[in-house]
C-alpha cells in the first residue's frame, strides 16, 4: 500500500511542479508514509497519526486542508506548519467517513507556493454495530389446522459494520419459547423464516411468545440484538359438534307452511361463536323439499321450518334424517413420532363423520279444496251470440268426500260480465252478448277464472281457468284514422294519406277500398284507392281554404261506412300546420275583436262622465295670469243639453263699415291694419251682441287682414297655449264686466275663444257622437303651441296692450277681418 501511496504522490507532484508557478525547477525529496486512523480509537488526544519529511535546502512551512481538517468532519486532523508532523484531536466513525480526502501544500517564505499533493486517510472498522432487526416486536396469526414446516414469518435484520467482514457478519438464533409445548417446536432458518414441528392446538396454547437474536462474528468482541415474536393460534375445527336433544310436536298441519315442528340442541368442545364451532344442519330424505333447518345463532340449536305444504293424503308420516357438521372444516393431527433431524412424524387421516338423528314428522289432516279435473280449459264461443248461450261445463271433485254436493261451482273473476255458472252442474252461459272487440278480449281469447267452494271448516276453495276463443263477425265497418287532414299549395298536384282501420279480423277487415263521393271532377282524386291507405290528390284548380271531401270506405265484404273529411288546402312553406295557424289566427281575431269592445266600452264611459261633468249647473272659473301661471284646474268640453252656447253670441260682423281712427301698423304680408282704441271695441262687441243695453257703436276697427293665414289661427285655437288663459263660464255681465274694467285685451281674446268654442258646439250638434276635444290639461307641457306665449299687461290702454304684444299677435289679429276686407 506504501508503494501505491509514493507513486501516487510522485505523478501527483510531476504535474503539479508543470503547473507551478516558478519557472525553475529545484530537486526536493519528499516521504510521505501511509496513514490510517482506527475507528473510535479512545485516544488521548491529540495523538500524533505520523509526519511528513521534506528533504529541502531552504525552509518552506506546510498546511493541510479538506475533510477531517476545514470540512466534515471537521478538527479531527491538524499538522505542524515547520516539521510536517500530522496530529489526531478526536475519534472517527467508520460508519460515517470510511475515507478521508486532504490537499497538502508547502509555501515559501514569501507565500508563493511551492508544491501541492494529495493526501487520503483509511479509516480501519471495529466491530461497534451489533445487527439490527427491523421491528423490536413481531405478531401474527396461524389457524390452528396450519401443517408443520410451513412458513410463519420471515425477519430481516442488517449490521452496519463493514460489509464482508466477520464484524457484519451474523446469524438467527430462538433463545425462548413461552410456553413450552410436548408437541409443538419451533425454530428459525438462516435466512430468517420461522417455522413449527409437530401439531399447533388451540386448546393447549392459545399463544406463542418466542425470543430471536441475530449475533454477529467479530473477532475481537461479538455483538447481538433481539426481538420478540408473538404467534395467536386461531381457534380450528378439531372437535364434532353433536346433536344431544330434541324438543317440539313433531306434527304438522296438512297445507300449512311456516311451523317449526322441532328444535335440535347440539354440543361443541371448540371455542363458542366461532367459524369451528357454529353448525350447519342438513336434511336428508326430504325428497319434496318441504322442510329446512335453520341454526339460532345464539343457542346453535336447529331449528325445522315447514316451507312447502303437506298433503294428507300422500302420506301420513314423513321420515327425515338431520345430521350436523360445523362451518369450519374438520381438522385432526396428532405427533406420532419426534425425530432430530427433518420435520416429526404427525397423524392427520383421522375422518369423524358428522353426527345425525333420525326424524319422523307427522301430517294431520285438514279440509281439502276441491279440485277440478282440467285446471286450464279452452271454449269457442261465437260474437254476438244470443244471450243463455251454452259456453262450456267444468267439474271437480273434493277429495276429503264421496259427493260432489258438498261444493258449490261460482265465478270468481269475468271483466266484462259475460257469463254464469250452474253452482251444482258447472255449466256454464252467457248473460251478455260477447264483443270481440272488447278490451277484455286479448288476441281473441276471453279469460275468466271459476271457483268451487266446500262446505268445510273453514271453506277451502280450487280455482279453474277457462279461455274463451271468441270467433270475429264483420259488425264493424272501416273508419278514418283522421277526420282532418292538411294539403300543401302548390302548382302541380299535391299529395296527402287517408289512412283507415276496422276493429274486425281478417276476412272482415282491410285491406281497403276507398272512394270519392259527389262532384269531384277537376279537383280531387285517389291515386291509389285500394289499400289500408289511399293517397288523396289535390287538382291545381283547389285553391288555398277549407273543403269537405265524402269518402267511401269499403272492407274485403263490401261492408262501408261514408265520412266527411275535413281538408285545409294552405302555404305548407308558412306553417307545417294548417289548422295551427288558422287557430292561432282565429284566436288573434278574437284578442282584437275583445281589444276594440274594452276600448269601446271605456270611451263610452269615459263620454259619460264628461258628459256627467260638463252639465253641472256651476262651473268654476278659472284665474288666469299675465305671466303665464300653471293652471290648477283642467276642464273639458264634453256635448250636453244644456250647455250650448248662444246663437249670435260671438258672431263676427261681417258687413260693418270701417270708421277713421287713430290708426297703429303691423305686418303681416305687408297689409297694413286700422288700430282702434278700447272704447272702439267695447262699443263695437256691445253693438253686435247686446243691443238692448244701450251701447251704441261709435267706432269699429278690425283686426283681419286679406293676407294672414286663417289656417294658422285655427291651429292655435285646436292646440291651445299653456300660457293662455281659460275658462270654463262667461256670462253677460261678467264679460261686461271685463270690458268696462279696462281689460281689452283678455277680452279680445276671451272672444275668440268662445267663437272657436261656438263653432265646435254647431259641429256637436250635428254628429252627438263627435269625439270629444281635449284643449288643454293642467301641468301639461309636452305639446307646445307653434305660436309663442302671449302676455297681456293688466293696463287700460288697449294701444299700450297691442303694442307689448308684438309681432306674433298678427295670428290672432287675422282672424278677425270680415271677408270684404280682405279683397
């Protein structure tokens, strides 16, 4: 190894003295001798591992560095710096660091460096590791019947130390066994696996607790573990169960299921509620399998049930044999003999057949139902047979007695209600005539049930099927499927399936003929007309509506019904359904038609309650504003009887002369107008309407041009101003009144709005059921008026009023101009 260590140092040293960094070269010798490190050597510490010899001419100092130095492990390694002498301060564990790895490095006195190498340090291994098992404790469970030389259970235990040497080295050892059984020995092979000889049972050890070592083979100092293994032997069928006793009557009532005759009891060594001692009972001789045992769980007894009823008359007794054996297999080994080597020598053939007893069960009689001698019969029967037809006879016998007379015959299930049945000679009648086409009647057979009852105690009865095979007679004709259809407009002929049924079989029912009634000729046809379906063709001459079409439908005897088919010929490309449509149609023609009768029907009430309104004896009048205020109340002009305004009352003169005045100008197309002062237009209205007052005209003006739009004063009358003022009466004197208080101009204006009233009233009167006219509604200032709002100052000069106005009161003022002054 010293040899490997120099040349290992020596090429170690070539190339690092390539790679120094002087460029001369010195001749050095260096001795470096092997080093190993005995692990957890017990010191004292430090201890000088040896040293390093450097054959020099001049001085260099030495260092170490890498593990066991600056790395894990650290300190356990150090060096003198000037004689290379290498020193130990602590233990090593082989376990952790079995190889140390160093870097040595000798420097000048002026820290350059003079050579590297290379050092590794052997750890030598102790044995300090004894081996280990996986688990300090092991525990399982063997069944009792388990065979000798089989495998119970395999442990693992491993050393720590090195691997190939005596120190890692170990084998298996058992030190104990508790308890220690004649007829049971265990033992451990080399790998690990426990093993038995001889026979486990229950009875004699419920439990096994065995000691394991595992020892090692170190040369100096050997070293173990244990553990403990736990084995539970598991109750095994070793013992019989045997039936000891029995209890019950033994006697069982004929037809009866349900009873439990007798009970058996039963003795069992083996532990109580397990799989080895639990029995299971088996009949033997029950060849109709009317009885079963069960087994009570609590008391293991078994316990026999009659399951499938008992007939008297088969036999009065019933012998039975029961025997018992348990859940758990059977299991017997006995040890014959020990040998030293090998497995021992153990007795397993031994076979006890399960224990039984001997049954006689008793059958006591009972009343018998009586029985018919053909349970299922079958009878042809004719449709539309007359009433008291003879359909069939059945008969019974009861086997408890000699006559028949001891049993009565009733029917006990018949859907339709067709039959009767004789209570002493079993034959059977109609009552009804049969329909084949009853939906009692399935594929032509009618099923009804018939009874005969005893006279015994209590009444047993025997039931008897009878299936009635009704022949079919052509009493149906063919019919529609569908009495509407729809056909498709189109430019050539279009095609829709008249498709037909008889309830009747066969020969009395389809195929079909199908024909055409009435004047057809040019629209519709049948292409085929023979079939359970005919193809019905529309003409191009049938137009889009409803059509009745009389069909002739014909069975394979000529028998036929007529029907009226209904046929809606419409734009198939719209809807898919025509009749859909037209129902959805007629359903929005009625939603309009009830639409328009509400709305009706609420104008007319609303027409009522104006009309209500509007006749009061006493309106109240309305204040109105110079500024434009809101009005607070709304009123309507609504027809009445009483409420029409006088004739003449706001009458324009149209035949009055024109007077020289102080005159005011305005335009409007360029006309130029009169002025006129307010005396002018209180004498001038007072004139007109009230004669007999003694005002007498001393000037009149008018306010009409020949060029303004009569057109645009009658749209402001019918849309009125929300700044205008309103009113709902005006009487003589009030508006006197306002002539003499100086306001001209709401009187002017007052004036035209009752001309406008008037002219609507003449309207009114001549249709009563005008619609009523809506001018203006409080708080309304959605609809504007197309003129601007006029305001009035509360002043006596009419020429002042007129002159505040502007402009825009040329609309108003149009209106007012007889007819010959606008030539």
């Amino acid at each position: 190894m010293s040899i490997m260590a120099c040349f290992f140092l020596l090429v170690y040293y070539l190339s690092s003295a390539a790679c120094s960094e002087l460029l001369s070269r010195h001749r050095r010798n260096w001795i470096i001798d092997s080093f190993t490190i005995e692990e957890e050597h017990p010191g004292p510490f430090p201890y000088e591992l040896g040293k390093i010899s450097v054959a020099k001419d001049y001085r260099v100092l030495l260092d170490l560095f890498g593990e066991g130095v600056d790395k894990n492990p650290k300190g356990v390694l150090s060096i003198d710096k000037a004689s290379g002498a290498v020193f130990v301060h602590k233990p090593v564990d082989y376990e952790e660091n079995k190889l140390l790895k160093l870097k040595f490095e000798a420097r000048k006195t002026d820290s350059s460096i003079d050579t590297r190498l290379g050092v590794e340090i052997y750890i030598l291994d102790i044995n300090d590791n004894p081996p280990r098992f996986q688990r300090d404790l092991y525990e399982i469970s063997v069944d009792e019947e388990t065979t000798q030389g089989s495998n119970l259970l395999t442990m693992v235990a491993y050393d720590r130390d090195k691997t190939g040497t005596p120190n890692s080295t170990f084998h298996y050892e058992i030190k104990s066994v508790t308890p220690n059984t004649p007829d049971t020995e265990f033992f451990i092979t080399k790998s690990g696996t426990i093993s038995f000889k001889g026979c486990l049972d229950h009875e004699v050890a419920e439990m096994f607790t065995i000691l394991v070592e595992a020892k090692d083979h170190g040369e100096v100092v050997s070293l173990s573990s244990s553990t403990t293994v736990v084995i539970h032997v598991q109750e095994g069928n070793n013992h019989l169960p045997k039936i000891s006793g029995q209890m019950g009557t033994k006697r069982v009532m004929e037809y009866e299921t349900g009873s439990s005759p007798l009970r058996l009891h039963v003795t069992d060594k083996d532990t109580p509620k397990s799989l080895a001692w639990r029995a299971r009972y088996t009949i033997h001789g029950d060849e109709g399998e009317h009885f079963k045992v069960e087994t009570d769980p609590e008391t293991n007894d078994g316990i026999l049930t009659v399951v499938k009823p008992l007939d008297y008359e088969e036999g009065e007794q019933r012998e039975l044999s029961i025997s018992v054996e348990n859940e758990a297999p059977y299991f017997f080994c006995k040890v014959k003999e020990k040998t030293s080597a090998g497995l021992w020598t153990v007795d397993s053939s031994k076979v006890d057949r399960p224990h039984s007893v001997n049954v006689t069960i008793t059958v006591e009689d009972a009343n018998d139902p009586p029985v018919f001698s053909v349970t299922v019969k079958t009878a042809v029967l004719e449709e539309n047979a007359p009433i008291g037809t003879w359909v069939e006879k059945v008969t019974a016998v009861d086997p408890d007695s000699s006559f028949s007379k001891d049993f009565v015959y009733t029917v006990g299930s018949d859907p339709a209600g067709w039959v009767t049945v004789d209570p002493h000679t079993g034959d059977i009648t109609t009552v009804k005539v049969p329909d084949r086409e009853s939906s009692h009647v399935v594929n032509g057979v009618y099923t009804i049930l018939l009874h005969a009852v005893d006279v015994g105690n209590p009444p047993q009865t025997g039931t008897a099927t009878l299936q009635i095979h009704v022949s079919d007679q052509n009493d149906n004709v063919p019919q529609p499927t569908v009495h509407h259809m729809d056909v498709c407009v189109s430019d050539s002929p279009t095609t829709t399936k008249i498709t037909a049924f008889d309830p009747d079989g066969n020969p009395f029912g389809g195929p079909f003929t199908f024909e055409l009634l009435g004047d057809v000729r040019g629209k519709w046809k049948l292409n085929p007309s023979y079939g359970y379906a005919a193809a019905l063709v529309r003409e191009p001459g049938v137009f889009a509506g409803p059509h009745t079409i009389d069909v002739k439908i014909s069975d394979l005897q000529g028998k036929f019904g007529i029907y009226n088919l209904s046929v809606t010929v419409c734009d198939c490309s719209a809807t898919a359904n025509c009749r859909t449509r037209q129902g959805a149609t007629t359903r929005a023609a009625f939603g309009v038609l009830g639409i328009v009768f509400a709305s009706l029907f609420l104008l007319l009430f609303l027409l009522l309650m104006a009309v209500v309104i509007s006749c009061k004896k006493q309106f109240t009048t309305l204040e109105a504003g110079s500024s434009g205020e809101t009005l607070l109340v709304s009123n309507t002009e609504k027809p009445g009887t009483d409420c029409k305004v006088p004739d003449g009352v706001l009458a324009v003169p149209t035949d009055e002369k024109h007077h020289d005045a102080s005159k005011w100008r305005t335009s409007c197309d360029g006309t130029q107008h009169t002025t006129f002062s307010n005396k002018d237009v209180k004498q001038h209205f007072m004139d007109q309407h009230f004669p007999a007052a003694g005002y007498r005209r001393e000037n009149q003006s008018y306010l009409l041009t020949d060029k303004c739009n009569q057109t645009t004063w009658n749209s402001f009358i019918a849309k009125g101003s929300h700044h205008t003022p309103q009113f709902e009466d005006m009487s003589t004197m009030n508006f006197l009144d306002q002539m003499n208080s100086g306001h001209a101009s709401d009187v002017t204006l007052l004036a035209l709005l009752h001309w406008r009233l008037s002219s609507l009233q003449e309207t009114e009167d001549e249709l009563l059921d005008y619609q009523h006219h809506l001018y203006a509604e409080e708080g309304d200032s959605v609809h504007l008026s197309e003129v601007d709002n006029i305001t009035i100052p509360d002043e006596d000069s009419i020429q002042k009023s007129l002159e505040d106005l502007g402009p825009k009161f040329r609309q108003l003022a149009s209106i007012c101009m007889p007819p010959h002054t606008q030539n």
